[in-house]
C-alpha cells in the first residue's frame, strides 16, 4: 500500500469516528422523544418532562419546539407553574409565528 492510501484510510476512520456519533445522538434524541410522547399518553408526567427536557435543549433537535411545548403541558399537570410559564415564554420569544403558537397563548392562560 502507498503512503497516500494509508494516509486515505487514516482520514476516511477519522471522519468515520466523529461523524457516527453525532448520527446516534441525532436518533436518539429522537427516541426520548418518541417515548416521552409514550409517557404522555400513560399520564406518567414526570418522566415525560424530564424526556422532554432533554430533547428541547438539544439545537439539533428538529423536536424541539414540540418538546419545549410538551415540556411546558406536563409542567402545568405537575403544577410547576412557574416553569410552565418560562418555557412557555421561550416559545413565545423565539417562535411568535409558530403553528401552534394558540396552544401556547392556551396554555399560558391557564396559569393566570
């Protein structure tokens, strides 16, 4: 083998080894999603924001704005009005044109 060949391979497993990584950090993010949904459904708040919490402070997540909306529902079902209210502030900050930005103004409502 040449010295570019092995200087190639050398590169080609570097990338590899810092590129793969974030890949599996990408899916799972996407799975606590995907089961912090799940512990919505079964009403196990707790678990739910904390898996929630995770995935909205992940930039990455393409989640997490619905993350940091659902954080913010489970806050107020645990009476934790007060983070409630400041994630749902973040939203309103950061995203005033969202979709779902009426389920937000909703939510926030409750907590007056």
């Amino acid at each position: 083998m040449s010295n570019h060949t092995l200087k190639c391979i050398l590169l080609s497993s570097l990338l590899l080894i810092g590129i793969l990584p974030s890949f599996a950090q990408k899916t799972d993010y996407q799975k606590m999603y995907l089961q912090a949904k799940e512990e919505l459904k079964a009403k196990n708040f707790d678990k739910a924001m904390d898996l929630f919490k995770k995935t909205a402070d992940n930039l990455e997540n393409p989640q997490r704005l619905n993350a940091t909306y659902f954080y913010a529902y489970c806050a107020i079902k645990t009476k934790q009005y007060w983070s409630a209210n400041h994630y749902l502030n973040k939203i309103l900050e950061r995203n005033p044109n969202w979709n779902k930005i009426n389920e937000v103004y909703y939510l926030q409502s409750l907590l007056f």
